[in-house]
C-alpha cells in the first residue's frame, strides 16, 4: 500500500482490511476546500464505524484515494458530496479523469454505483440526473446506514437501484417516484464534528456543529427551508466535544445556521474561552448577537466582525422576511467596536423580486451611516445577484436581467467610491447566472451538465442546443410544474406561493414557535 504524503500530516484517519464493501467518498473540489466541509467528516465516520464497510476519501486536485492511493475506478461505490452548483462541473472532470463514464445510461454492470448527497442533491437532483444513479434527500446520518446494508449486498446493478429505490429518502433516477426528505430528529444522537485532524485546510479549525435548520423564514434562504424543523445540540453534548478537541488546540469553529439563535451559546462561549481554546463562528444575526459572543470572538483573534444586512431598505426587509431592524445592525456593530474590532464586513444582495434601483440607493446610505458610526475602521460590502432557490418562496421568481444589476452595482460604486476606507466586492453577474439555471435545472440541462467541464464549456453547449437560457432565468408561473416537485420537504408547494404573495404584499411572516403548524414540517 503507497501511502499519500498528505496522510502523513493527519491524524484521525481510518484504514481498514480487506473484505469489506470499498466506498469512495468524493469532495468536488480541492483537498483544502474539502476538508473544511463538515459534512464530509460526518458521512466519512459513519461508513467507517460499520463493520461491512470502508471508506476513502477523493478531492479535485488527487487522482488516488487519500488513504491508500487506489484509483477512482476500483471501488465497488462512490458517493459525491456536492454543495455547491458550480461543483456540478468538477464532478464530470473527476469521472472522466477516473475514466469513469459520467453518463449513468452508458455505465455497466463493472461499474460502480453513483451517489450524490449534500445540499444540493437535496434540493434539486434534476441537473445530475444524469449522472448518478440515486441521490440523498435529506440528512445522510439517517439514510446512508439502509443504503449502506444494500451496497453491502452487492447484488446486480438493476436490484441494486431497485432496492436503493425502496429507501425512505433515496431518489433513484431510472424508477422516479414521490420522494420525502429524511431529517434527524434528535441532534444528540449524532454528535458532529471534525473527525480527521490536519493543518491544510481553508478554516484550519476543530468544527462543531450547535444546530440546525433555522426558523427565521428568510424567503430566499434554500437551507431555512429544506433543513426545518430547527434543532438545537444540547450544551452538554458540545462541551463534551469541546472537550474531546482540547487536546489538538486547534480553534473550535461554530457551525450552524445562526450561531447567535442558540439559547446556551453564552455559556457555550465561556466554556471554550475557558477551556483555553480560540473560537469562530460560522455565522450569527444581528439581532440575537451578544456581547459575550463577540467579545470571545475578539478574544480569539477576530478581525472583521461580518453582518448580513442583505438589503437596505425596510421594504425589502419585509420583502425577504429578515426581521432585522437598522438598530439591530448598528447594534451588532457597536458590540464589535466596543470588543475592539476595527473592520466590518457587510453582505448584501441585489436583484431581489420587487427590489428597484431606489432600494438599492438605500444599500449606499445605510452603507454611509455605518461607515461614519465605525470611524476610521475598514468596512467591506460583498455584493452578490439574487439566486432563486427551489423549496423557496422565492422559486418563482426571476434571476435579474444583467442591465437592471449592472445598473444597480453602478449606483453602488458611484454611491461609496467618494468613502474612504469602503471596498466593495462582487461575484460576476455571468457566474450567478450559471449559478441560476442549474439551480432550477431539469432532465435538459443534466444532458449538458454531463457533457461540461467547465461553466464556459457548459454555456457553450446550452447555446450550440437551441434551448434559451432565458427559459431557466424567468419568472415562474403560479402553477407551474417544477422538475423538483417530486421531492416532499415536508411542506406544501401552496405554503410557499403564500410566502411569495405575502412578500409582493410587503408583510412580515414570524419566526418558528412552539407549537407552530403552518409550514407542515412539525
């Protein structure tokens, strides 16, 4: 067995004998950026915790497996983590580089099976329909174990998929049927956190997850919506695992939806300060953000304190249902500079539905105002289009015709290049297209999604086929049939056009209760 020179410099790593079931388990994209990905490590512990099974990881940039540097093509399954659209391409390069056919049709019985999990085979299988063979919806802790029991049986490819079909939360491509989502009802009994330790990482952190799901109902939000109901870890669980990391004295870095909604987190806080660790958080609100929070932040080396505003003005506030107020977002800012912090980092989107260019302007005067309330500080605005999202109220609306962004980005730069010490960044608008029609994609754009390695290449194919690429950018019609509609998130299709219709009229939705039945996820 060769040995990578990267598994030199990890540990928590597992190799097994020989006899068990080979899993490749696939980040698309490089080892640093894998690594960092929670959700990884979680599915890599729970195949190796099983006594029929191994697992080895693959990323972009390494052909072998990390673990004993066996090809792609060797195992008997191989599973994609994928969470992000523009990774769609990656997959097909790793395939191809594998020489493995990237087209499930043209696959053999030699073969090995393809499945993809993650947020987005969560959302929207459609645009990889055509390339794996069945696809998580849900969360893997509770469905790869059955999926896993009938890999291990290795039987013929066509009762292989017809089994996997059979299993509550797998959508199999060649036998489509109504697919609900599959969720972990108590967080405690999977506790999540960084299960291999290595320096070469983009976060480079010991990563605990406090929750998940989110019950703010930010209608643009994929992830508030295919991840309720909201649970909470409880706090004796994460100062376990607090404990359990001590002894790599990495910084623990706070992974959940909004770090600030947890209810224990100023304890959480005090524990780790306490413990002699560093911490970070993945995110937080502004209107839930404490003091202790931002002060052991402070303490753990934090730079720039970062707030999601989104939007500038009150109407696209009620708009997006982000039930901040301008005082939350002054508030969060002053908590920062009393902690001694200098820089800020705002996040802000353009192209929302029923935004105009004076809502925009509002971006540049809020920007003003928090500028002139940090002083002397740096304060970065990360500027993005509006993506639409399925399972959002938000799936019927357009991605925004690139004159109305062009125009709204001027007004921005022309607006704050007179400010110094303000930088404003943005993703291309090209890029956040590519973004939205594979987002809302269907069995048609898988068909060039196979053939792609590249964005470029994929425009290229979507042009050279005749289809308008205006088609998967417009609004939807009210009743319109969406390739995702065979997947059950637990809540109705006429729930969210009721949000879409709330957010035309300008009205507010309250966040998650006890005992709240709207949505239909509880």
């Amino acid at each position: 067995m060769r040995q990578n020179l990267r598994i030199s410099k990890e540990s928590g790593y597992t190799i097994h004998s020989g006899g068990r079931l080979r899993f490749a388990l696939v980040y698309p994209n490089f080892y640093y950026v894998g690594m960092s990905n929670l959700g990884l490590h979680i599915i890599y512990a729970l195949i190796n915790s099983r006594a029929d099974s191994s697992c080895e990881r693959f990323f972009l940039d390494e052909p072998l497996s990390v673990e004993t540097q066996t090809p792609l093509n060797k195992f008997s399954a191989i599973g994609f983590a994928v969470s992000f659209e523009q990774d769609y391409f990656n997959v097909v390069k790793i395939l191809r580089a594998a020489k493995i056919n990237p087209l499930a049709s043209a696959r053999t019985k030699f073969d090995p099976i393809l499945i993809a999990g993650g947020p987005c085979a969560t959302f929207n299988p459609m645009p990889l329909a055509e390339i794996f063979d069945a696809f998580i919806i849900g969360e893997g802790e509770v469905i790869m174990p059955p999926v896993m029991e009938v890999l291990a049986q290795k039987l013929p490819r066509e009762e292989t998929l017809q089994a996997l079909a059979e299993i509550p939360g797998v959508f199999v491509p060649a036998f489509p049927k109504k697919v609900s989502r599959q969720w972990v009802k108590n967080l405690d009994e999977f506790p999540a956190h960084s299960e291999i330790i290595t320096d070469a990482t983009e976060f480079n952190m010991y990563l605990i997850e406090t929750a998940r799901g989110c019950g703010h109902h930010c209608r643009f939000c994929m992830a508030g919506y295919c991840f309720r109901k909201p649970r909470n870890r409880s706090l004796e669980v994460l100062k376990s695992e607090v404990d359990a990391a001590k002894k790599f004295g990495k910084k623990i870095g706070l992974m959940g939806a909004a770090i600030s909604d947890y209810p224990q987190i100023n304890e959480l806080c005090k524990y780790i300060l306490d413990a002699g660790l560093e911490m970070s958080v993945a995110s937080f609100r502004a209107d839930s953000v404490t003091q202790e929070l931002v002060e052991a932040l402070a303490k753990s080396g934090l730079k720039t304190l970062t707030v999601a505003p989104e939007v500038g003005s009150s109407k696209m506030r009620a708009v997006i249902n982000k039930n901040l107020t301008e005082e939350n977002i002054f508030s969060a800012v002053e908590l920062g500079i009393a902690a001694g912090l200098k820089n800020f980092k705002l996040y802000f989107m353009i192209g929302l539905p029923f935004e105009e260019l004076a809502d925009v302007a509002e971006i540049v005067e809020l920007s003003a105002r928090l500028k002139k309330f940090v002083g002397a500080g740096k304060l970065t605005l990360s500027v993005n289009p509006f993506v639409p999202k399925p399972f959002t109220p938000f799936q019927w609306a357009p991605f925004a015709e690139r004159k109305y962004l062009n125009a709204a980005l001027k007004i921005l730069r022309d607006g704050l290049k007179k400010l110094r010490g303000v930088e404003i960044i943005s993703e291309s608008i090209k890029s956040a297209e590519v973004q939205a029609i594979l987002a809302r994609g269907d069995r048609r754009i898988a068909q060039l999604v196979v053939k792609s390695e590249s964005p470029q290449e994929f425009l290229q194919l979507l042009r050279e086929s005749g289809v308008d690429e205006n088609f998967y950018l417009r609004a939807r019609e009210a009743e319109e049939i969406f390739p995702w509609d065979i997947l059950d998130m637990g809540f109705s299709k006429k729930y969210l056009r009721a949000e879409f219709e709330r957010a035309a009229a300008f009205k507010a939705t309250p966040a998650c209760f006890d005992g709240c039945k709207r949505c239909g996820v509880c």
